[in-house]
C-alpha cells in the first residue's frame, strides 16, 4: 500500500506539471500572436520566464513543501533504516548576486508519514523518522532549470513509538535517539510559472557530532514543490 501512495503521488506530480507546463507555454505563445512588436529573440528570451523579474540584488522569499521524503539513516547502536514517505515544510531566502546566480539558505523538516495526508495509526507500533536541517547553497539558472550545491548542517531523528507498552509487555520499549551531522546538499528544480517550481534534494551527511566526531553516512531525498516569491532589493 505504501509503494501504491507513492506512486500514485508520483504520477499526480508529473501530470501537473506537464499540464502547468503546457498551459504556461500556450500563454506565451498567445502574447506572442498578440505583440506584433515581439521578436522571435524576444519569445525564446520569453521561455525563461523570471528573467524579465529577477535582477542582480533582489531577494527572493521561498516557501516549499518536501512532499515525498526518502531516509536512510544509522541510529546509534541500530540497524540502519530505510523509509520513504510525505509532508513537512521548507523556509528558504535567495539573494542574487547576478541575474542567473544566487545563494540559498534554507531551513527545512522532512518527516516520513507513511501517507499523503498526515494519519498514523496510533495504536500500533510504528517508527518514525524526521530531520531539521540548514543548508546553505550556491545556485545557477539556466533557462527553466536551476541547480544548486552547497554545505548542510542536520538534526536527524530516529524514533521507535510504541503507546501500548508497560513494563509487563513483551514488545521493544520505546526509544528515541538523535545525531547532529554535517553533509553536503544538492538540488536541481525547473520552473513552471513565474513562481511554481518542482525540483529534487539531495542531502547527505557524513561527519556526526557525537561524544567524538565520527563519520557515517547518511541521506534523504525530497520531492520538493515550491512557491519562489520576489521582494525586492
């Protein structure tokens, strides 16, 4: 059922952007018929829409929604873990510093709600696993598409839930155990409306801050869908 969610919200993503795309790319086609003064080095200009809004300077306020998360982490003294799920929210600021050039900084949760919309049963045992992360980026724009690299600093959480469980029960006791670790980011998006974007994120952290620093390797991938909103010098 899990896999199921997931790809019905795959496929519901890839139809809406095709249909956002198509319908973007008739609007530009009739303002074209319409401006007789257009040229056609203008309507290929035209194709990379915020162009014409974002200049050298200006900021750029983003909120997106990781939609579909992807987890692997290595808690402490456990099995590593491996889960895909949804939901969650993302603050990000851009600065340009040319007209195809920004830094990103961003402040993000991912959690892996085993559903599209935010239901658990709670009367099962369940794990969970959520991260807290900053990253800090630097962007490039190339027509519809951007993409982005940069360094990440995370709070990732493993926990075991278990809300039926006593001393009495044979069940595992309820646990939760936490590492603070540095990584890299990377993302890649595609624009399409003078706002909407869709894109990918690819976070994985290396470095833990435990007792001694320790290397281990982790990661998350989001399906991120986004809102980019300029505001100015």
């Amino acid at each position: 059922m899990r896999k199921l969610n997931i790809l019905i919200t795959i496929t519901f993503c890839i139809l809406f952007a095709y249909r956002s795309y198509s319908y973007n790319s008739y609007v530009s086609e009739q303002e074209f018929v319409r401006d007789d003064n257009l040229s056609s080095k203008d309507s290929v200009n035209g194709n990379n829409i915020e162009d014409q809004n974002m200049s050298k300077g200006m900021f750029r306020f983003i909120v997106s929604f990781p939609y579909i998360n992807s987890f692997y982490l290595q808690p402490k003294n456990e099995n590593s873990k491996n889960n895909t799920g949804f939901m969650r929210v993302t603050f990000s600021l851009d600065y340009f510093y040319k007209t195809n050039r920004h830094i990103n900084l961003s402040f993000s949760q991912i959690v892996d709600f085993f559903s599209p919309l935010p239901f658990r049963d709670y009367w099962k045992v369940y794990e969970v696993m959520d991260s807290y992360y900053i990253s800090l980026s630097n962007n490039h724009k190339v027509n519809r598409f951007s993409f982005g690299y940069g360094f990440s600093f995370a709070q990732n959480n493993w926990e075991l839930i278990n809300n039926g469980w006593d001393e009495s029960s044979t069940t595992r006791e309820p646990v939760k155990k936490t590492n603070y670790a540095f990584g890299l980011v990377s993302s890649s998006y595609f624009q399409l409306t003078p706002t909407f974007h869709l894109g990918i994120v690819y976070r994985p952290t290396f470095l833990r801050s435990d007792i001694e620093p320790t290397f281990k390797y982790e990661h998350t991938i989001s399906i991120d869908i986004g809102w980019k909103i300029p505001i100015g010098k």
